[in-house]
C-alpha cells in the first residue's frame, strides 16, 4: 500500500478516537465530496466536519478501512478496499455496525499535503447488533 495511505489512516483513526471534527477537517480538501447509500452528495470540509462533530456527541466511533489496492498518480492518488464502522451509543443502547467497500481519492495540495478529496462507500447497516 502507498506510505501516504498508511500515514493519513493512522491519522484519521486516532482523530475518530479523540473525537476530534477538526483534525478530521484538516484532512480534507475544502472542496471534498462523499457519497453514501440513501443520502444526498456531502460537499465541503464544513460539512463533513458538522457531521463528525454531531456523530461524536451521540457515539464512540470506531472505523476501520482494508485496502485492496493503492495507486499514485502525480497530485492525485485512489484506493479501494473495505470500509467498517460502529457505533457504539454514549448513554448505552444499542450498537450499530455498518460495512462494505469504499474508494477514497486523494490530492496533493499546492503545499505539498495529501488530503482526502473524495469518497464512496456502499456501506450497508448489518444486522449483527448488540445492546451495550
């Protein structure tokens, strides 16, 4: 797998972990996109930010992404593989696990960082959830 890969998903895994919407922010582009099953396109680093920040007060967040492939191509880079998160209830309830396969494209800045610029996942909830 690229380097890159590897360093930005330790990155966003530890941010996840400290709940952290703005590190998350930061690595993004500011014109990001991601797409998701049954819900409309989320364009720009506010919005996927608003969105950790409101994930964050109602869940313990853990995402895990497997890639299957990397490659790098001047400014940009892709890879897919799969993406898994759940989501664990701060005040208990029950536990949600979502999983399927993503592709994440990414873009060297003008400055020379790697930022995450779009993404598609086909993550589907599953039914193997438990009450916590």
């Amino acid at each position: 797998m690229c380097a890159l890969f590897d360093g930005l998903l330790e990155d966003w895994s530890a941010a996840v972990r400290a709940k952290d919407p703005a590190r998350l922010a930061a690595m993004l582009t500011e014109d990001c996109v991601f797409l998701a099953p049954h819900a409309p396109p989320m364009r720009g680093r506010k919005t996927v930010e608003q969105l950790y920040a409101n994930l964050f007060m109602r869940y313990d967040l853990v995402q895990e992404f497997h890639f299957e492939e990397t490659q790098r191509m001047g400014v940009w880079a892709f890879g897919w593989g799969t993406d898994d998160v759940t989501m664990t209830p701060v005040g208990g309830g029950q536990v949600l696990r979502f999983a399927g396969h993503g592709v994440s494209i990414l873009r060297r800045e003008p400055n020379g960082v790697w930022q995450f610029a779009r993404g598609i996942n086909n993550a589907t909830r599953q039914e193997s959830c438990i009450e916590r």
